[in-house]
C-alpha cells in the first residue's frame, strides 16, 4: 500500500466516522483534527507530511517506512468502525451514565433540601 493510499483511507475515515467534509487528509484535518485525540491527530499529520515528501521522487527514499507504517496503524485504530454489538454497547453504557447522574443529582437535592430544613 502507497503513503498516498494510507492517507486517501484514512481520510475516508475521518469523513465516515467523524462527519468531516473536503477533499484530502490536509483539508480534513484542518477542519476537523480537533476531534482526534493529540496522538493520533499527531500521526495522521505525519502521514500527511510523509504523503507530500512521496510525491518528490529524491525525498521519497528518505521516508521511513516502519514509522509511516506505525502511523497508519494508530490512525487505523482509532477510527475504525465499532459494528453493531459495540454501537449497542455504547449506546447502554451513555443511556446508565445519563440515568446513573439523574439518580445522583436528586439524591444530592433531598440531601441538601433535609438539610436546610433542620
């Protein structure tokens, strides 16, 4: 797989999962590289910086592969796809927490209200 690959699918990615639009990894991560975590937003520049020096042909030889390879992997990790059984997993662990703060919050008021009154 070329850098240019790499970098066209996890552009893909981004524009699937995170709702980005425009054309490329360089449009995509500026419009939306702040919803990535610092790491991966981090590798996913590099795998752009590493896509542009793969068009010169004499800074072509100078690209780390093994590192390009690592980068890709972390974007790929990141932004794949859940699948069903982890997207019903998330919505019931959102669904507790929302529920389990509800139960907090009125628990805290009488708390608060029993005092008040004494």
């Amino acid at each position: 797989m070329t850098v240019t690959e790499m970098a066209d699918d996890v552009a893909g990615l981004m524009a699937v999962r995170l709702r980005i639009r425009g054309q490329g990894l360089a449009e995509k991560l500026r419009r939306g590289g702040r919803l990535l975590p610092r790491k991966v937003r981090r590798e996913a520049e590099y795998l752009l910086h590493a896509c542009e020096q793969d068009r010169i042909p004499k800074l072509r030889m100078q690209l780390d592969q093994d590192r390009i390879a690592s980068a890709y992997q972390a974007c790929l990790t990141h932004l794949k796809p859940l699948g069903a059984a982890g997207r019903r997993r998330a919505l019931f662990l959102d669904v507790l927490e929302s529920a389990g703060f509800a139960v907090f919050a009125i628990l805290a008021a009488v708390v608060l209200i029993v005092i008040w009154r004494l």
